[in-house]
C-alpha cells in the first residue's frame, strides 16, 4: 500500500469515526460509496457534503414519522386519497387540500368535522392526522368517551396533571366522536379542562361530532354555560366541515339489498340552535 493510499484510508476512516461521534451513523454508513462516486463523477466537495446529509435527515425523518405514529394510538392508518369524494358530493375538496397543507398546525386553527354517523368524519379527522405527523408533529388520537374515562380515573388517583399534560402536549389532538354517548358533569367539565388547555396553549385540535353546536349543551351534562364556553374557544380559531350526505355503511346496505333505517338528523334538527350557543356553519380558512 502506498503512502497516499494510506492517508486516503485514515482519512476515510477517521472521517467516519467523526460522523459516528456525532450520531450521523447513515453518513458514515454511506461515507466510503459516495466517496467514490463523488471522485467517479467529479464531484464538488458541497456536492459530496449535500449527498452524506441528504440520506441522514432522509433516515432521521423516516424515525421520526415511525416514533409520531406509534405514539398517536391511531386505530387506522387513513389517506385522503382513499376518501371517496364522489359519495360527498356537498364537501370543499379545495378546503381539505388546504387542511391538507398543515397550516392549521402553526396557525393553532381547529378543525371541526359534524355530521350524521358513517359519512367520513373520522377517516378525514385520521389521515390529516396521519399527514401531520409525516410533517413531523405528534398526534394523538382518542374518542370523547375514553378521554372522559381515562381523566376520572385520573382525577380518582391523583394522577390529573400528569394525564392531563398527555393530551396538551401533542401539536394535534384529534377527539372523535363528541356527543355520541352522554357524559357526566365531571367528566363534561375535564373535557373542557383540556379544551381550555390547548386553546391556551395554542395547540390544535380535530373534533368530529353527530351533534349540531346548538346541541352542545347535551353534551356537557345540559350545562349550556360551559357548552357555550367551550364552543367560544374552539370556534375562535377554527374551520368547520359540515358533511351531509349519505352514510357509506348504509349505502353499502342498501346496494346490498337490505331494508334500512337511516339515522341522520333531519335539517331541522341540523339547524336546530338553543339560546345562548353558536350554529354551526363552515368557518373562513384563515
């Protein structure tokens, strides 16, 4: 071995040994092959640095998205291409593109999805969350019943803060299925803790609901007081989708032959607003 080829392999590996030290472990995995195509093809020495850092922020993102969805608990993993727009005739698909893009995420924008059951409300709800976190943002994903159920037993063992600051944290919360089952004037008001907490903090949050913002007061225990402070800060910074077209469950039913009752609200029940509470309708994209 000659003496320059010497030096070229200390180099080699001393470079190596440094990217390592610094847990560029792709780079340096890669060193010796780009090292060689760069001389092949007469690289510059930026080209060679961009093409090393390239493949390690390729890797750590690859991680990170692995380590956001593991985290986010979502029961499905949902695409916006999957969605069958076709079957709602009636939905912006301009707006979902631009929900698509995450900028609700640094705007703290909400995102609020009502609707009967079975129309899309918790396959958009999961894949703009599936989205943010390849955009590298945690996400956490839970129904309005559990998160009532985990914050009691909480509250029960002294534990709140602790189980509370799970839920503020993640840059986006999606709370599916608000209004499906009744909760109790405790669990209504940690739920509103944790609106409160996000709307303080900034942090976006994806709702979807059956339930019309007249209606809201059913769902905080018939306190219309609280429905109503809770329905100030989510709308304060938000976009709401009301979808209302046909269920894709009872669609399939039907195509399949069998006799069924459809369960959406009528539009008088849709429009149906108490005193005191705000409706429903699609708020500006900011």
């Amino acid at each position: 071995m000659t003496a320059k080829k010497s030096t070229e392999v200390l180099h080699s590996e001393q470079a190596a040994h440094g990217l390592a030290s610094l847990g560029l472990s792709v780079a340096a995995e890669h060193l010796d092959t780009l090292c060689q195509q760069a001389a092949a093809g007469d690289w510059s020495y930026t080209r060679l640095v961009a093409e090393l850092l390239s493949g390690e922020v390729s890797a750590r993102h690859k991680r990170a998205v692995e380590i956001n969805l593991k985290f986010s608990k979502f029961p499905l993993l949902k695409n916006l291409d999957d969605f069958d727009f076709a079957a709602q005739p009636g939905l912006d698909r301009r707006l979902i593109d631009e929900l698509a893009t995450g900028r609700y995420l640094s705007e703290g924008r909400n995102l609020i999805f009502l609707g009967p059951p079975g129309v899309g409300k918790t396959h958009l709800a999961l894949a703009l969350g599936h989205l943010a976190c390849t955009m590298g943002h945690r996400a956490y994903f839970t129904n309005a019943m559990e998160l009532a159920r985990r914050l009691s037993s909480a509250l029960a063992e002294n534990r709140l803060h602790r189980e509370m600051m799970k839920l503020v944290h993640p840059k986006v919360l999606i709370l599916d299925e608000v209004g499906y089952l009744s909760l109790d004037a405790t669990q209504a008001s940690l739920l509103f803790q944790v609106l409160c907490h996000r709307y303080d903090r900034n942090q976006s949050l994806i709702l979807t609901s059956n339930k019309s913002f007249g209606e809201w007061g059913e769902i905080f225990a018939g306190d219309a007081v609280m429905a109503s402070a809770a329905l100030d800060r989510l709308l304060h910074r938000s976009t709401v989708v009301n979808i209302r077209g046909e269920s894709y469950r009872l669609k399939e039913k039907r195509q399949a032959g069998m006799t069924v009752m459809d369960p959406s609200p009528s539009k008088a029940e849709l429009s149906a607003s108490k005193p005191g509470l705000p409706k429903e309708g699609k708020m500006p994209v900011n």
